[in-house]
C-alpha cells in the first residue's frame, strides 16, 4: 500500500492520467506506443517512474 508521503516508483494508467491530465485513451496510446519500456502484468501495463519522467523530458 502506497502511504501519502512515499512516491511511486511504477506508473500504470491512471498515474500517467493524473501527471498528464489528459483522458484514458491517450494515456494507452503512450503506454501502447513503442517509445517507452513498458511491462505487462495480464492486461495491465506499467512503466517505471525514471524511464517516463526520462521520455517526458525527451531523453529517451
């Protein structure tokens, strides 16, 4: 469980959604996009904080 003070480390949808502001069909287009390393868990996907705060900031 994700206590207030502590900060995520792995981002799923919603996170990207909330950092972003924009809708659910966006965040899974960049999620589905092959720019970022993404991991699958079933249908889910998830990336890790550092690899998307890189590829937001374009240093991929």
């Amino acid at each position: 469980m994700i206590r207030k003070n502590e900060k995520k480390v792995i981002l799923g949808i919603k996170d990207i959604m909330e950092r972003l502001q924009i809708g659910r069909n966006m965040a899974a287009r960049i999620l589905a996009s092959d720019e970022l390393h993404v991991f699958r868990i079933n249908e889910k996907r998830f990336v890790h904080e550092d690899v998307f705060e890189k590829w937001l900031k374009g240093d991929q």
